[in-house]
C-alpha cells in the first residue's frame, strides 16, 4: 500500500518554479540526490503508512499538487517550520506508540528510527528555511 518517492528540501522560489512549469523535476532531482541533507529517501516501503500515523501534523505537504509529475505534497518554508515545531514537541513515548504495528520485517526500534530521521529531516529544513515536496512515484 505504502505510495514510493522522496521528501526534498528545496527553497521557495524553487518550488514556484517547479509548480509553474519552468524548472523540471528531472534537474532538480539529479542534483538533489546527492545530497542526503536535501533528499530524505530512507524506508520509502513504509512512508504512507507511517506518515499516516502522524495526523494532522502535515508531513507529507500542506497541500497536493498535480503540476508535478506523478504527484507531491507540498510546503512552503513558513508551513515547514510550523510541521518542523509540531514535530519537535511528540515526546519520544508519543512517537513509540506512533509506530506501533508498523514493523514491515524491521524491527519496531527501527521503525522509530526511521521516524525520528524523517522528523530530523524537517527540523533541518526548517532551520535552513527550506521549503520540503514529498514528490509521489
């Protein structure tokens, strides 16, 4: 069930152009995927399911477009640093029980890994004042 893809951090005026047409997702992404602080792609078997368990915080983007190919969730630098704060305040009991059941041949403690870097992912965003697209495959 779990949807395939990757969360990038990209600036504002990269995500205009990206949604108007005039940069491609193709050049974004080849420099992208170099570069792991800008490109969160870890357990992507898991990431609908466990980005589920999250609720109303907005992890996989504010918004949907389809103007990206395949699909993206997207947020601006402003909406990444509120996701980034909501984030920051799940007590790491909160975040256990968050991932219960959630095991995928993986352990529950690596399922919380994998959750504590996504979060880790967006805290680093925010400060950077990155916006992030969770671009759908």
């Amino acid at each position: 069930m779990s949807m395939c893809g990757c969360f990038y951090a990209i600036t504002d005026d990269q995500m205009d152009n990206l949604l108007d047409g005039s940069l491609s997702i193709d050049d974004l992404r080849d420099d992208l995927d170099k570069d792991p602080a800008r490109c969160f792609s870890d357990a992507e078997y898991i990431w609908y399911e466990l980005t589920e368990r999250f609720g109303n915080i907005s992890i996989r983007g504010v918004r949907s477009t389809d103007r990206i190919p395949e699909g993206a969730g997207v947020s601006y630098s402003g909406d990444v640093r509120l996701t980034a704060s909501e984030l920051a305040g799940l007590a790491p009991e909160t975040l256990r029980q968050m991932c219960e059941g959630l095991t995928w041949g993986e352990g529950p403690e690596e399922v919380v890994r994998i959750a504590n870097a996504l979060i880790a992912f967006y805290q680093q965003a925010a400060q950077r004042g990155d916006a992030v697209l969770f671009r759908i495959t």
